[in-house]
C-alpha cells in the first residue's frame, strides 16, 4: 500500500525537519533544533484532536431495519489546515487514541535530559500514519572517521491498522540512510498495541531500547567488523548476485533489469565519491546497497520521484528494509 507525505488543500506538507531540509523537498525546515511544540507547530501535526465518535445506528440492508451497535467507532480528526472533522479509521471499543502530542511527549519523557532534540515529523498517507524523530547528542565513529548519528523514530497510526513502534536508527550522515536493518541482531525495537499503556511504559521502553551508549557501541562494532573486512570487486559482484538472484526463467526485461541493478551497484561499490573513505570493505557494500535502494533505484508510474524516495527511505515497513537486511546479514556472515 503507498503512503505518502500528506498534502493539504492549501499546497502545504505534513512534514518538518531541523537544520537542513528534507531530501524530498516537503514541508517547513527550521533554522535550528527545535522543541516538542515546534515540531508539532511546523509539521502540522498540532491540535488534531483524534477522537472515536461511535458508529451508533445503521440500517440492515437485508431487512431494512435498524441496527445499533456500542462496539464500532470512527477515528476522526480535525483537518489542521481546513479545520473539517476528518475520518482517517474504524476501530472497537477497545481501541486507545494516541494524540500527536503523546508521541512527542513519549520520545521527551524517554530521553529524559540526554540532549536530544526533535528533528524531523510528518504525516503520511492522509493522516492515518505519523511519525516523529529525535537525534542523540553523540554521533558514533566507525573506523574513526565515518559518522553515525543515532536517532530515535516513533511510528504511530490513527487508523487502527498498526502498533505504536519506537526504533532506534544510526544513520549515516554522508548519505542520509536509514540503517535499521543494521540492528536486527540488537533490541532496538519498542511496540505498544493501541489497547495497551503507552505513558505508564516508560520503563519497559527504556530497556527494550537499550538506550545507553552501549547499544550505540554494540552497532558501531558490528560496523567496525566490516569495515575491517577487504573486499574486491569480485567477491562484491559475488554477493550482489545472492542478495537479488537472477531467477533462471527469467524474462528479457526482468534481464535488462537485473544487469542495470548490477552495475549501479557496483558503480556505486567501486567508484562513487560517497564510499572513497571506505571503498573495498564489506562496509563499503552495505552503504552502496542502501544508498542505491534510498537514492537510485528506479521509480515507476506518474509519482514523484523525490516523494517516493522519502517513502522508502522514512517508512519502516517498506520491502527495501528486508532488502537491506538481508544484506547485512549476507556481510556479517559470509
């Protein structure tokens, strides 16, 4: 299903950023770090006002009579721009509303007074799904010189489809990549159904987190073996051909394809200015598999370029994150 950064009827975008704008070009960037308020303010994610309204009363097609039911809600929001309540979901009784100002609350209360700051949130898919990070204060160093900022994500959904999910994220800065796939050997992952306590899980997050430098350090060795670990051109074309197999019936355009995945990837590896402090490591392919499925894989249909790269990269539960963890765990253990 696509998700996008949403647009609202006056041209404005659900999205905000500190510092620098974001790759796709959407939304508000701040000159500076900015606080809990702001990023809601900026992003437009403020005073939405999430509510379940009961369905009440509805007639039986088959017999035309009425039936009334106490177990269906909608989940309806105010329009930030418009001001028109706005359905974005059908839930049950059970179901608990995270306001946009909860997520932002959460990520403050969890960090304490680490020094993060708030850096990017949006909205995506017309509100159904939001998003908010913050960036720690210490980057981490591989190879002392690579830098790695971890950032904390929280996903959360108003539609009833999905958890609240906090990750933690290094990201390498050169490139702007998500590296959460990085991680899938660590506890980096916190989810809360809509039914549970997500205020009184403040404990319970902390340490399914791991947020100490320790898990920052338990990431920055992992990448500190690969990068450690020489690879040539051939042993790199090696392990491209198992990370996207080349089916044996394949058709002449799933070829043409496949040979084009090929040599971006190796371009990428062996030429591209990005990977120069790190080339012919193992370290080196990961960046230029992530770099490609973030920045120059191909994009098809009568969609924005630029907006769909963001998906990609934004969303974490897009097919290329099972791309880029395969990956890993093709150059972790091979």
């Amino acid at each position: 299903m696509a998700h996008e950064i949403e647009v609202f009827a006056n041209g404005s975008a659900g999205f905000a950023a500190a510092g620098k704008p974001g790759w796709h070009g959407l939304g508000y960037t701040a000159p500076g770090p900015m606080t809990a308020e702001d990023l809601l303010s900026n992003a437009q994610l403020a005073g939405w006002n999430v509510r379940k309204v009961p369905v009440g009363q509805v007639t039986d097609p088959v017999t035309g009579l009425p039936v009334v039911t106490d177990e269906d809600f909608l989940v309806v929001r105010t329009n930030p721009v418009t001001g028109a309540p706005e359905r974005l979901g059908r839930v049950g009784r059970d179901y608990q509303v995270l306001q946009n100002e909860d997520v932002t609350g959460f990520l403050q209360t969890l960090v304490d007074e680490s020094g993060a700051i708030f850096d990017t949130g949006g909205s995506l898919n017309g509100g159904r799904r939001v998003f908010v990070t913050m960036r720690l204060p210490e980057p981490l160093m591989v190879g002392g010189f690579d830098q790695l900022d971890l950032y904390l994500a929280a996903f959360s959904r108003h539609d009833g489809w999905g958890s609240f999910v906090t990750v933690a994220t290094p990201v390498r800065v050169v490139c702007a990549n998500t590296e959460r796939a990085a991680l899938a050997h660590h506890a980096s992952k916190f989810t809360v159904r809509h039914t549970g306590n997500v205020a009184g899980r403040i404990a319970e997050a902390r340490e399914a987190l791991k947020l100490t430098w320790k898990h920052g350090e338990a990431f920055a060795a992992e990448a500190e073996k690969l990068l450690a670990m020489p690879m040539d051109v051939k042993e790199f074309r090696q392990f491209a051909a198992r990370l996207h197999p080349l089916p044996a019936d394949a058709k002449e355009l799933a070829k043409r394809n496949h040979d084009l995945t090929m040599r971006d990837l190796e371009y990428l590896f062996a030429q591209a200015p990005t990977q120069e402090p790190i080339r012919n490591t193992r370290w080196a392919a990961y960046n230029a598999v992530t770099e490609r499925l973030d920045h120059k894989s191909p994009v098809f249909g009568s969609r924005d370029v630029a907006t769909v790269r963001a998906e990609r990269a934004l969303l974490d539960d897009h097919d290329h994150d099972k791309v880029k963890a395969r990956a890993f765990r093709l150059l972790a253990t091979a």
